[in-house]
C-alpha cells in the first residue's frame, strides 16, 4: 500500500531522477508543484498525458499542482531532444495554443476541490514584462557558460546540428529557471516535475534559488516512454502524432491506439497511465501471458484512457466504431466515423441519381469488385456470405438506394467476415 506519492510513483515505475531530500520533505508537508507543457500545438499529445497524469497523482495525495502553460517560454522554444532550431511562432497563435491546452488540462486535473485545486499559470504573463538587462542582471549572472554547455540538452544539440545552437534556445535554460523562482516567489513552489530530457533544466531552476535566494527548491523527473521494440511512443503506424483533441485524432483512432499497444508494454501503460491498482494490473498482466489473444489488458487500458480524455459518450461511440469492423451494429454512427473507421478499406464512387429508383445490389458488388459478376453475386448472396451496411443480405433482387445510405453518404458493403468496400455517394 503506497503510503506517499513517492510510493505510489515509485511501484508504477515513474521515477527516473530527483533531488536529495524529496522522501523527507513529502513525508512530512503538502507542496505545491508545477510541471511546464509547451504551446507548440493547439494541442497536447499523449507523451504530455504522463506529466499531465503525475500532477493528477500529487493532487490526489493532497499536494497543490500547478500547471504552466509556455506562452512566454513557448516563443522561444526549448531545445531539448532537437536537432534543428524550431519555427518561432507568432504571439497570436502562441495564445491560442495556450487556451485550448487550458482546457484539455481540465480532464485530468481537478480545479473545484476546495482543499488543494489544482492552478493553471501562463509564463506569458511574467516574462513578457521582463527587461532584457534586468534579466542579465538577476538572473544570467548566476550562469556560466560552462555550466550552460554542460547540461545535456544544450551539449547534445551541438553535437547533432553543426550550426550549433542559436543564443536564443540557448537562453531558454534560463527562462525555465525564472519560472520555478517566479513560482517559488508568488506559489510557494517547492518542486519543479518534468521529463528526464528536462532534468537540466530544472535543476538548473534549483540552483538559481539556492544562488540568488539562499533557499532549497527541489526536482522529479519521470522516464520518458519508448515501445519495447524501440519505436517511438505516440505515433501512429503512419507516423502521426496521437493528440488528446478529438479534431486531430478522433476518440476512435485514440481508443484503436491504446488497443493495439503489444503485449510488451500494455503492463508499463496500464502504470502510466490509469488510476487501476497494483493488484488489478497484476491480474490484467497475468492474463497477456495466459489468454493474449483476448487483449483485456489492452481493452482495458483503451477504455480508461479514452474515458478520461474524451468522456463516456465518446468511449462508447468509440468501443461501437471498433466493433463495426468485425461485423458490429453502424446504426448511429455518423459519416465521419465510417469514414475514419473504414478509412483504409477499398472505395469507389457512385452518383446519387445512379440509386434514385433503386440500383440492383448485385450491380454494386460486381461494379465494386466484391464479385466477379452479376451471377458471382447472386451466389454470394444465396450463401449468406453478402452484407449491406453489416446486416445480412437474404434476396438476390435487393435494390439499394440513397435512403439506405448512411448519413445519406456512405453504402457499407461486406463480402464474408472481413472483406470491406466502402461507396461513396456523390451529389
């Protein structure tokens, strides 16, 4: 039984690197803490949902969490794990960016409880006020450059990119550092948390408190996640980005992702990112090793993490979009899901006056490719082997038309199990 959140991050794997003294301080105080998400999209991926979750933890042990919102470090851009100096964006969309993360941060965090609610701070609102020369003058002076070099972020970019880095990603190390002292100042911040490629950075903040305030601040950095067979964690067989706004991936896609996770690394996710306890992802990896054809571990992990970053509705709408594609009822699902559903499924065309007095059915499966012919058709009809938006075509003469489309756009046509074609219908 965890008795800290040191515990509990301890047994689920999420501790790779902190501070001497953090055992002691959360044993014995409520802190607060913050953890910094970058507005370089308008929205958050779900490498961010692991620091988004962890503030989540601390705040269900009683601690405050702030999260940061880089609309001031956000124009500048942090070098860590680049090769390349990033694309500055404009003030505008910087803002923009920060709002919609706002609110995704309000799926996981809990702003209403009265005892520790969980804050949301822009660094835009400090750090764009702050003078060039008081800048140097406060806070770089407490800087080398040798201890600048030095850290990893800085060094390994160097080594990659033979242009070197510009002053001005070089600067972002101390911005960071501002940051946990504004914090320190104004929210009585005792921790900075983050990613391990961010274990300079904030350690950097800890020094710029002790140097200019002669006080101890600390840092916690969880591991950053890779698959087991060495592939990134977060994309896509594509080599998309999976994002926690349902615009840029949708519920359906989100839930497929987790759902496909390999059996190597659902026990590591179900830690990382689910509330579930230790004895019931126990029991969840006992069963990828007795019964991994069921993937309950991997269903599991889809629906908690789809419930909590879209909601029950979508969870559910998502678990039916699946199920479509091994023969499950599409009554209610929109043109949209079909088309994100059967997306990779062979397509074709069709005008919608070609199905205004009701077009044979047997003439779309020969014209789609589903059968060979006519009389091809006829028999995979009269086999049961033919299906018209997943239901089971019986009569040879069915027609269809444009009521039978659904949302008036899309003809679902299936020829045994799994053998998909999708006609579109065109004004």
């Amino acid at each position: 039984m965890a008795t800290t959140i040191l515990d509990e991050l301890r047994w689920r794997g999420l501790i790779y690197d902190m501070t001497e003294g953090v055992d002691d301080l959360v044993s014995h105080h409520k802190i607060t803490l913050y953890n910094g998400f970058d507005p370089t999209a308008d929205s958050l991926h779900i490498g961010n949902l692991v620091p988004m979750m962890q503030l989540a933890r601390w705040q269900r042990y009683g601690h405050t969490p702030i999260a940061l919102a880089g609309g001031g470090t956000g124009m500048i851009g942090d070098p860590s794990g680049r090769s390349t100096e990033r694309n500055l964006l404009s003030l505008d969309v910087i803002d923009e960016n920060v709002e919609h993360i706002k609110q995704q941060l309000t799926s996981v965090l809990d702003f209403e409880v009265k005892s520790n609610p969980a804050r949301v701070v822009n660094n835009a609102d400090w750090l764009r006020r702050l003078s060039l020369v008081d800048f140097l003058r406060d806070t770089g002076k407490h800087f080398t450059v040798n201890y600048m070099l030095a850290k990893d972020s800085v060094k390994s970019r160097m080594e990659r990119d033979d242009s070197g880095i510009s002053y001005t990603e070089f600067s972002y190390m101390l911005l960071q550092s501002y940051d946990f002292l504004h914090l320190f100042e104004t929210q009585d911040c005792l921790l900075q948390a983050g990613g391990s490629d961010q274990w300079g950075n904030i350690v950097a903040g800890v020094e710029l408190i002790r140097r200019a305030r002669g006080q101890r601040a600390h840092a916690l950095v969880y591991p950053l996640l890779t698959r087991a067979d060495g592939s990134k964690f977060g994309k896509t067989a594509e080599g998309t980005s999976v994002w926690l706004s349902p615009a840029r991936t949708s519920p359906y896609r989100f839930y497929q992702y987790w759902f496909n996770t390999d059996d190597a690394d659902v026990g590591t996710y179900l830690k990382y990112y689910t509330w579930l306890t230790a004895a019931e992802i126990a029991e969840l990896e006992r069963l990828v090793i007795e019964q991994p054809e069921r993937r309950e571990a991997q269903r599991r992990l889809a629906r908690e993490v789809t419930r909590m970053v879209h909601g029950e509705t979508a969870l559910a709408r998502a678990e039916q979009a699946s199920q479509a594609l091994f023969g499950g009822d599409v009554t209610g699902l929109d043109a949209a899901d079909i088309e994100d559903i059967f997306a990779e499924v062979p397509s074709s065309e069709i005008g919608r006056e070609a199905l205004s007095g009701g077009l044979p059915l047997v003439d779309l499966l020969a014209s789609s490719g589903l059968a060979s012919s006519k009389a091809d058709a006829r028999r995979a009809i009269q086999g049961g082997g033919i299906y018209l938006n997943n239901e089971r075509v019986a009569d040879t003469g069915c027609t269809v038309s444009v009521a039978q489309a659904i949302d008036g756009r899309f003809l679902l046509l299936r020829k045994g199990r799994r053998q998909y074609h999708l006609v579109r219908v065109q004004n």
